[in-house]
C-alpha cells in the first residue's frame, strides 16, 4: 500500500471518526477508501471497524458526562448490546453478506424517519410504571438494541442512527443524554467486534495502523462539536445525515 492511499486513509479515518460521534456512518468514508487501496470487501469492512476503534473512544469520552448522568442504565444495556455484537461479527465470519447488505439501505432510512418522530414516539411508547422508565428498556427496547448492535458488527454503517432512534423511543430522558448512551453502546458494539475480528485473518494492519490515531482525533472533536450543539438542531442534523447514507447504500 503506497503514501497517497495511506494518506486517503488517514483523511477518511479522521472524518469518519467525528461523524460517527455525531451521528454514526463513518463506515462510509473509512470502506470505500480501503476499497480503492486495493482491500477485498470483507477484509475492507472488518480493517475499518478495528481502525475506528478509537473514534468511538473519544466520542464516549466527549460525553462522559452525560453517560454519568444515565450510568444506571448501563448494566441493562451493556450486556444487551454485548451479545448482539458478538452474534452480528460471528454471522459476518460464517455466512454471505449479499442478503444482509440488500437489507441495510432499508433500515438505515427506517431509523432516521423513526428518529425524525422522536418527540411524537417519546410520548406514546414512554414506559408506563417509575421502575422501567428509571433503569430499564423494557423487552421492545432490549430486543432493539440487540438486533441494533448486531447490525452495528456486521456493518457499521447507520448503527449510530438506529440506536439513537430506538434509545429516543424507549427512554425518557434528554436527547444529549441519549446520544451520550448511543456513544458508549456503540463502543461496546466495536470492541466486541474487535475481539471477533481480530484473529480472523482479514484485517489489514498497516491500514489499521494509520486509523487508529486519526479516527481517534476525530472522535475527540465531533464530540465537543455535538455537545455544543442544540438537542433538536442535532436530531434534525442527525436524521439528515441518515437520509443521505440511505441513499448512497441503495446507490452502491
């Protein structure tokens, strides 16, 4: 791999690193650019989730504090979202993917329009009884996050907006704070992917190598970007963005 294609690597790692703590879809500028340097499919989609490890480092660190406001959640949701991912990197390593990438445009544009209504969801599916709405999910919402984290380990691209839309519609809290969630949930999602892939002999080191840092750097900054930002301008932002990688995966 020569010093332009590592360069256009470091270049995608660094936005798609900001733009997966913004909304999540960095997957799209990281696996094209491993395709044009030369990467197989698989081998391109399993060397950028282990290249932005970082970014999703940085973008739970940017919202450290939010995710301490919501940590009462996190031993519900964790384990969830741990299985999920490790079965979503398993079915990536022993079966074709045509099926599941025909279906990801589909729910790419469902959860952005699902995230679009939040307010509206947040109002008739808020659980019912103190306990639910204080520590847990509930079964829809585990269920959510499962399929969300598997879909997040097979392939990336989109998980940020699925889980802000189902973490919307399934917890009562600030929508900072459950970006917050979605930053850390989507770390989890990652590093169990990582610790599937890693040994599987489709990574591409040297590309990995150069991700780390810039996704990293990125992450660092579009969190301190997002947390600036106003809750409703972020979800209209966010929805947007979902749109757009929608189009640009029934294109592709």
């Amino acid at each position: 791999m020569d010093i332009l294609h590592l360069a256009l690597i470091a270049l995608a790692g660094a936005c798609a690193g900001a733009v997966n703590t913004l909304a999540g879809g960095g997957t799209l500028l990281v696996y094209p650019a491993l395709l044009a340097s030369g990467l197989p499919p698989v081998a391109a989609n399993i060397t950028s989730l282990i290249g932005l490890t970082p970014g999703y480092v940085g973008g739970a660190y940017a919202y450290r504090r939010e995710i301490r406001a919501e940590r009462h959640r996190l031993p519900v949701l964790i384990p969830v979202a741990l299985a999920g991912a490790v079965a979503g990197a398993l079915i990536l390593l022993v079966t074709p993917g045509d099926t599941f990438e025909a279906v990801i445009p589909f729910l790419v544009l469902f959860s952005s329009l699902l995230l679009f209504v939040q307010p509206w969801l947040k109002k008739r599916l808020r659980p019912a009884d103190a306990a639910t709405r204080s520590r847990g999910l509930g079964l829809v919402g585990a269920v959510g996050v499962f399929i969300a984290s598997a879909y997040g380990s097979y392939f990336s691209a989109g998980v940020g907006v699925l889980m802000l839309a189902l973490l919307g519609a399934t917890i009562h809290a600030d929508f900072q704070r459950i970006n917050g969630l979605k930053n850390v949930l989507s770390l989890v999602i990652v590093l169990a992917g990582v610790a599937v892939y890693a040994f599987s002999g489709h990574t591409d080191w040297w590309a990995v190598l150069v991700l780390l840092p810039s996704s990293g750097v990125g992450g660092w900054l579009g969190g301190r970007l997002a947390r600036r930002l106003n809750g409703d301008v972020l979800r209209y932002a966010v929805t947007a963005l979902g749109v757009v990688l929608a189009v640009v995966l029934f294109l592709v």
